[in-house]
C-alpha cells in the first residue's frame, strides 16, 4: 500500500491498494525433466496511473511477466493479484472478468484488416455491456480523433501507415477506459519519429484516464516517458526504480 496525496486536496492522505501486486512469483515451462524456470521470486507492486516499462536481454522473462500481469495466462506459484483478484488457481472466468479492464497493444497492432479503423475501435467497445446503449459510433470517432486520425475513420488499416495503424490499436484499447493497459513491444516495427509520437500519445491518455501503462520495449529511445522501469535478466528482477535507466543505457 503506498500514500498519496488527494488531486483534490493536496493535504489530503489517501492510502491505495496496488492495482498489481506479485509476491514470491514463480513461473515455469515445460514438464517433467523438460521443465523449466522463467520466472524467480519476483515481488512487485504497481500502483494506479503509473508508467511502468520493462527492459532486460532476450529471454530474461519480460512477456512471461507481462502476459501474467494481464491475465493472459495462469499464474502458477506465488500470488499474484490484479485489480483485487487472485490469479494463482484463478477460474476461466476470473480469468476472463479481469481481462476485460485491460487494454492490449501489441507489436502487431492485430487490426482486423475487413474492418475500417472506426469499426475496429467500436468492437472493443461491443464487448462491454455497459456501453451498448451509447453512441458507440460517435465514442469510436471521437477516440479516432484524439489519436489524430479523425479523417481516417472509414479507411481500411492496408491503407494506413505503421504509426496510423498502431494509433488505430491504441485508440481501440484506451476506448473502453481500462485501468491497465499492457503494450507488447509497440514501437518495435516503427520508425524512429512515429515510435516516439505512438508512446508520447499512449502516455498522454494514460495521464488523462488515469490508468496504468505496463511496456515492454528493447527500445531505449523511450525508456524517458516512464515512472519507473523494471530491469529484468534470467527471470529475476534486477533492478526497479527511475535509476533502472542506467542498467540500460
Ligand atoms: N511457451 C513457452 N514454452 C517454453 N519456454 C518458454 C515459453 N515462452 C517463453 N519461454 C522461455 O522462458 C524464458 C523467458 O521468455 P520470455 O519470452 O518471457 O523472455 P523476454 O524477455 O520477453 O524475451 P524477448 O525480449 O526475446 O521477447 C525464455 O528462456 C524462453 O525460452
């Protein structure tokens, strides 16, 4: 649990709860003499509008430790909870309730390429009840048109650039107004200047929904729009903290 001071009144205490917690997490692939460790003793916390990326060499367990802490798969040994909820021997349905408050950014923007760039963002809303008596069209526009891609609405994603494409993906995953968003390498099949103006805009409707950002990225070109950046190597957590940056480096 950690203190912070109300936006309202800055005199204010509030305490809040992580919005990730891991303690003594272990993870393994494989069975019997083919099983194997990727994950060791990892405790962490992660608090509500935080910036977090994840750094480390190929291998060390960044995406096994992203996709836990998305739900995406069942955590094993330890704890591990997100929003409340306990994943180690969760249900399908566990499971499943808490991937509905993430949003999902991968390297491959995973666009549906039959769907127009409105239509792709209005599914993630589909998906949730408490939207269906909205005007999903208009929300799906108006998030269009805060990524700047207001006059792109109708264009199918083989007729937009990389950075338009992952900005389609960004807007379809901050629609639903997620409190976790994970992002899988997401500037990694983007040039330099689209990569930077992808996370600076992930990160400004972060701040402004106020939810957290969880980023994988071997691109040290962005490690400066984080909180606080987790250095991993061999499946431990090396180091966590603003100073990680200089492990990277
Ligand atoms: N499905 C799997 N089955 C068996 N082993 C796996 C599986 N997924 C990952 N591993 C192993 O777990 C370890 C951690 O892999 P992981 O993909 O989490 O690393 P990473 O840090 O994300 O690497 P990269 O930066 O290359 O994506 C590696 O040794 C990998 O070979």
């Amino acid at each position: 649990m950690k203190k912070i001071t109300s936006s309202h009144n800055p005199m204010h205490i509030v305490t809040t709860e992580p919005v990730i917690s891991a303690q003594n997490l272990n993870h393994y692939f494989g069975e019997g003499t083919l099983r194997k460790q990727a994950l060791f003793d990892i405790n962490l916390d992660i608090y509500s509008g935080d910036i977090i990326i994840m750094t480390g060499p190929s291998g060390s367990g960044k995406t096994t430790l992203l996709t836990l802490m998305g739900g995406l798969r069942s955590a094993q040994e330890g704890s591990l909870k997100i929003l409340g909820q306990e994943m180690c021997s969760a249900s399908k349905k566990q499971l499943r309730d808490v991937r509905r408050q993430i949003g999902y950014i991968f390297q491959a923007h995973n666009l549906m390429t039959f769907l127009t760039a409105k239509e792709n963002v209005r599914m993630s809303l589909e998906l949730h009840d408490e939207f269906l008596n909205q005007d999903m069209d208009a929300k799906a526009i108006s998030m269009l048109e805060s990524v700047g891609l207001g006059n792109r609405a109708d264009y199918y994603p083989d007729s937009l650039s990389g950075g338009q494409k992952q900005r389609v993906a960004i807007a379809r995953a901050l629609i639903s107004q997620p409190k976790i968003v994970l992002a899988d390498e997401p500037t990694a099949a983007l040039d330099k200047k689209s990569g930077r103006d992808v996370v600076e805009l992930m990160q400004k409707l972060a701040k402004e929904q106020g939810c957290t950002i969880l980023l994988v990225t071997h691109d040290n070109r962005i490690l400066d729009i984080a909180d606080r950046i987790i250095y991993m190597e061999d499946g431990h957590l090396i180091s966590d903290g603003v100073d990680a940056a200089a492990k990277v480096g």
